[in-house]
C-alpha cells in the first residue's frame, strides 16, 4: 500500500532534515574554528596509551601557561595517512623504531640540533637513533624516554630456594633446573603471542651473546648476498643464540604454547613462575593484578664472563618535529616544556622509563634499579627482532623455532627473505 | 510482507502421544540443539562484555572471564567517556552515519531510477555497467590516492568520510535499486505523468515511497556499515578532535597493555545505537535481507 502522499508532510520533514542536517555540519565547523582563531593549534602526536592521561594534562597545562599556543593532544589520526596529506602532526612524541626511521631517512624530519635541548642528550642515547637508518647532517629526533629490558624476576621465589641471581649461562642453567626440581616453573612462556619470543627469548638471548648493531650493518653491506657462505647470516651469526633459546623450552610452563600476554602477566602477578621475559611495559599490568609482589630484573647471562652482561634498550618515546609542519615554533616550544627536568624526570619516573639527559637522576623503582649500572655504562643493545623490517614476519618465524620447526632451516628461511628484500630495494 | 509467526498447535510434550513418525508440530531436536549452541555464541560474548564493563581493573585481568562483577563498579563508564570525550565522538559518529544513510538511499535511488528508465539508451546502459565495477575496487586499495584527494579539496573531515561512503556503496546500492525498480510497472508513472505530473515530482511522489523496503534495506546496510567503520575515517579525518568512536576506541587495544573494563564499557556504549536502531528496525531488517535476493 502506498503511504498517503502529502506534500506538504513530507516537504516540512525533508526540510527539517536538511536544517538538522547543515545545522549539526555548522556546530562542527564552528567548535574546530572558535579556538582556533585565539592561538594557532600546535598538534602533539602521543599514542603511548597508559600515557594519554598524563601528556593531555601536561597539553592542558602549557596551554594554559602561555597564550601563544594551544596544544591538541592527538592519539587517534593515523600518522602515516597525515604524512600522505601533507599535514602531519606539529610534534611527534613515539617509540623511535624501523617503521618511524623511515620517515627520518627520507627527511620528512626537521633538524634539532640548534636547540640546546639536543646538546643535553647522553651520547650513547643520541647515538641509539642512529642504529637505524638516518639523514645525514640532522639530529632529527629528541630521545625522550628509554626503556630497559631484562628478565623479570620474583625476588621471593629465588630467596625461598636460596638462589641468587644468575650471572653466566652455567649459572641460569643451575638455576632453572633448581627451580624445577622444588616444583616451580622456571620461566614462564606466552608463546601464543609471537612478539612476545620475539622481544623477550630472541632478543635478550640474541643480544646477550652477539654484537646486534655491527650484526646489521653487515647485513646491510652483505644484503642480497646473505647466504650459507656469506661472512654474516641468520643461519650462522644466530644459531647458537637460536639453540640457546630452544634450550630454555625446556623450563617454560607446559601450555606456554596456549597462553598469551595478558596469561602471562596474570600468572606472574599470582606467582606462578620465577620469571618472566618482558620488558618493564608488563609491570604495569602485572600490578593491575596484584600489588604485593617483589620483583626484579636482571640481563640474561648468555656467555660464562659476567663482563658481557647487557641489558636490551629501546627508545620508548622520541620527539620529532615534521619538515612541513607549520607550527615550527610552536612545536619548539613545547618540546622545550616537554624537556624541562621537572617535567622528563616525573614522567621516566611513573613510567619506568630511563631519563636521555646526560645529569637525570637514576631510577628508584625496586624493580628496575638493578637495571641502572647496565645503562650507565652503556652496556646495552637494541632488541636484534627490532631491526628486521615488518616485511619479514620474524616474530612469527620464532614461534615456529619454539613450536618445534628446526632453527637452522628456519634462520636459512630468514636469510633468504632477507637476500630477496635487499634484491628488491 | 507477513512473516507472523507459525501457530502451533498447542500439543504438550509431557503427554508424548505423539503419532509416529510426526506432524508438523513435532519438535526438531538436532536443528534446536543447533540453535541453542548458535544463541549461546551470542550470549556468551554478550556476557563476558557485560559483566567485564562493571568490573574493577583488579578483576578484569584474573583470568576469570565469566565471574561476575564483585565488586560491581562504573568507574570503567566514567573512565571511557573522559579518554575517548565519547559524548563529542558521538556525534561525530552520528553525522557520519546519518549523512551516509540518507545519501546512500537518496542518490542511489536516483541513479538507479535514471538508469532503469533509460535502459533503451547505451550512455545510462554503460554507465551502470561502469558504476558495477565499481564494486571491484575496495577502498584500501585506493586508499593513498584518496586521503591525498580529501586533503587537496579540503574534505580530511567527517563529511569528506562520509562522502567517500556514499560513493563506494552507490555499486552495490544502484545494483539493489535497479533490481527493484525494474518490478515497478511502468504504467503506475505513464497514469501520473497523463496528470501532468514532471519526473521531478514522478520520483519523490510515486517511486520514492514505493522504493520504500528497499530504501530500508540499503540504509540498514549503510548505518552498520558506516558505524563500524574503523579504516576510513582513520586514514581520511585529519583534525583529532573530529574522530569517530572506532577510531578512538582503538587506544584501549595494544601489545602492551590490556584495559579490558575500559574497553569493554567503551564498546557497549558505542554498541547501543546499533542495538537500539536493530530493535526498531528488525523487521524491516529480516524483510530486507531476503529483498536483495529477489529480482
């Protein structure tokens, strides 16, 4: 049946809709453009999650310090899309990795090394940007915050078994097998989640027992050559390292293979294994579980000499200022509030991150003090999963070693992909 | 368009005197053990959603999915309206959808009718074909170039989405419409036209409302589509302030940390406009499935 036509009806209703319709497209319009017209907006990038909070309150606070500026904390627009449309984002405060090197390579980065800011970063921090790909002549990211990895470990386990800290391979060995024979889980595996091996057991075994920066720059030189016979490879660099990992299988939890991150930090917060291979990320979620715990860190010992001992490093957050930015001195300006001690030091502090600066004071959190002498001392490495570009699905390889493939063929597959991207580029 | 429900005849099952070999009123144990384990896949994530949004950060990462909430608290509530500032996502998501809809079902409409009623003429015949190639090319593909377009004309905002919606189901939608409008007899249009009626006031009089099911299945379509859309809206609005609720619910999903209270709080309230749009429109929704299928 057909509705009873009444135009007049339907008319009111058809515009009504419109009204309703360019109405709502005016609200919009005008709340983006009311501020705006007071302070040009300065857009500061942030995507740390569990950080949102904190980076918009201190956005809120320089807003309202000043009134040359208005800070807009962004954590939703896609950064490789605004770099497309040539409107990216006026500051950047990311984890520095492969994928971000790659905007630095091609310069859509501008040069910081006027400010005085950059002349205050440690040397050897600085310098970890330059383990990726760089642009000649720029210091074009500011470290702001440094995360150090270990293997995590419950203080009180160790002291009812009467275990100290392992400090050469031999040692850890000792004591995973201890471990298990009281009956508790030396190690405890998430293998469900492939980057979880990835960053814990490859990186930390890897690092402990390779040089992981000269390691890729002979990759890098070697690059479609990368073979059985070339001087550098997956296949023969990483396979002792590669056992080594396979050999602590042995002491991971029997479903390691089923349980993912979030079972990992769960069960370390119910103190269901000695330790764990995460960085300092999961203590936060271990502490949404439970609080009354004693944990600790220390770098895996891979080799028998205590000197080679080395904790794994990346740079959590790093800030970056885009070439085409138009709010150049905006985004100075409050990346200069941003690195004001009082500002940096609180920050590393609460999030358990490494001040960059050459004078920030050390850590406190029991957790990660162990962690301190190893940082000062810059005897630390970049996570060698870290520097496989995304094209290669590394972590998933590693699953597979854990899952039982053979590591030897497995690496042979990975130096393969590797020939064939360097043969592409 | 009767779909009453079956009457069936009241026969109690405790009397089991049921002829051998059964009537029409013999219940069909295998196909409702099914349907009890396809509910189940319903409920079951509904619950765990449910329960999970009322509990304390403490509780949610137990790993005890299905206890329920003790303590039972909002905070997970307030906490997801404060981090994703929901009420101005929500509009935001709101003008997207209800944009995308009713440009959908209006431009389409008009482009099939164009179309059907010129079929004699090769320019509207391939133009069809042109549009219906159209539903080759899914939108990551042409992504790049999209969100370099949007930004030149000045359309890296909500409208400029749901403008790009419009665009990339007018295939599909067209495709509908024609179908449906080719059941439409001619004479219906020849009696209105005898009245001196233009094909203007033909279209919004006559063939608009008796568009009308269909209208409702392509909106239907358009409202999830467009709600639940994460990718678009992601690569194309520039401004942070203007971003839907997918796009800003993606900060409680990372490798590092699980919020699962807050996420779960966050995606119930997102949820509620469809649920409360599918229990007005389920009838039209069941209709509307079925309508695609007949020519």
């Amino acid at each position: 049946m057909l509705p009873p036509l009444t135009p007049a009806g339907t008319r009111v209703s058809r515009r009504t809709f419109l009204a309703a319709a360019g109405g709502s497209l005016a609200a919009i319009g005008l709340a983006g453009c009311a501020p705006a017209a007071a302070a040009p907006t300065i857009t500061f990038h942030q995507s740390k999650p569990e950080a949102v909070p904190y980076f918009r309150d201190l956005a809120a606070k320089f807003t309202a310090s000043q009134d040359r500026y208005r800070v807009l904390h962004d954590m939703a627009t896609n950064l490789s899309a605004s770099f497309v449309r040539s409107s990216p984002p006026d500051l950047g405060c990311l984890n520095y990795n492969l994928e971000m090197a790659r905007f630095m390579e091609r310069g859509a980065l501008a040069d910081l090394s006027d400010l005085p800011e950059a002349g205050s970063i440690r040397d050897d921090v600085l310098d970890l940007t330059n383990w990726y790909p760089t642009y000649p002549g720029r210091t074009s990211v500011i470290p702001y915050s440094v995360m150090a990895a270990s293997v995590i470990y419950n203080r009180r386990i160790f002291e009812a078994n009467g275990l100290s800290v392992p400090t050469t391979w031999d040692e850890l060995i000792e004591v995973c097998e201890r471990l298990k024979a009281a009956g508790i889980t030396p190690i405890y595996g998430t293998f469900r989640d492939p980057w979880t091996i990835a960053q814990g057991l490859f990186d930390y075994t890897v690092g402990g027992m390779v040089d992981v920066r000269g390691f890729y720059q002979s990759m890098h030189q070697v690059g479609e050559k990368v073979g059985p016979d070339s001087e550098v490879s997956f296949q023969k660099t990483l396979l002792e390292p590669v056992r080594r990992m396979v050999q602590l299988k042995k002491y991971v939890n029997p479903d390691a293979a089923s349980r993912g991150y979030g079972d990992g930090n769960t069960a370390m917060a119910q103190g269901q294994a000695a330790m764990y291979f995460q960085g300092p990320w999961a203590f936060g979620e271990i502490e949404k579980a439970a609080t009354d715990l004693d944990l600790g860190t220390f770098p895996l010992p891979m080799t028998d000499n205590p000197a080679d001992l080395k904790v794994r490093v990346n740079i959590d957050l790093s800030l970056w200022v885009p070439q085409v930015s138009n709010g150049q001195q905006g985004a100075r300006a409050f990346l200069q509030y941003l690195m004001q001690p009082e500002i940096q030091n609180p920050y590393n502090a609460k999030f358990l991150g490494f001040g960059t600066v050459k004078d920030a004071p050390p850590v406190t959190d029991p957790r990660i003090t162990e962690m301190q002498k190893y940082y000062d001392e810059g005897r630390f490495y970049m996570g060698a999963s870290q520097f496989i570009p995304n094209t290669i699905p590394a972590a998933n390889y590693i699953q597979s070693i854990m899952g039982g493939a053979d590591p030897e063929a497995t690496l042979r597959r990975m130096d393969a992909d590797w020939a064939r991207l360097a043969f592409r580029a | 368009m009767s779909n009453a429900t079956q009457t069936i005849p009241a026969q109690p099952l405790a009397t089991g005197k049921r002829r051998f070999g059964g009537g029409p009123e013999r219940t069909n144990w295998p196909a409702t053990a099914i349907l009890i384990l396809c509910t189940l896949g319903v409920l079951v994530p509904l619950y765990v959603t449910i329960s999970m949004a009322f509990k304390t950060t403490g509780q949610a990462v137990d790993g005890n999915a299905f206890s329920l909430p003790s303590p039972l608290t909002l905070d997970s509530f307030v906490q997801a309206w404060t981090l994703t500032n929901f009420p101005r996502g929500f509009m935001i998501s709101v003008f997207v959808s209800v944009t995308a809809v009713a440009g959908e079902i209006v431009v389409s409409a008009l482009a099939a009718y164009a179309i059907v009623r010129n079929w004699d003429r090769r320019v509207f015949r391939w133009s069809f074909f042109y549009l219906l190639a159209a539903m080759f090319i899914p939108f990551p593909v042409v992504a790049l170039p999209q969100i370099q377009l949007t930004g030149l004309v000045g359309l890296d905002n909500p409208l400029g989405v749901a403008i790009l919606h419009i665009v990339f189901a007018l295939a599909f939608n067209t495709m509908l419409f024609t179908a449906f409008l080719r059941s439409i007899p001619l004479e219906l249009e020849e009696s209105m036209r005898m009245d001196g009626a233009g094909t203007w006031q033909v279209f919004w009089r006559l063939i608009f409302p008796l568009l009308g099911p269909m209208s409702a299945t392509v909106g239907i379509f358009a409202f999830i589509a467009s709600w639940n859309d994460f990718m678009m809206p992601s690569l194309i609005i520039s401004d942070p302030e203007l971003q839907t609720i997918p796009v800003l619910q993606k900060m409680f999903q990372t490798q590092f940390s699980n919020s699962y209270n807050v996420a779960f709080a966050s995606y119930l309230m997102a949820m509620a406009p469809a649920i409360v749009v599918y229990l007005f429109t389920q009838r039209w929704v069941m209709s509307g499935l079925t309508q695609g299928a007949v020519k």
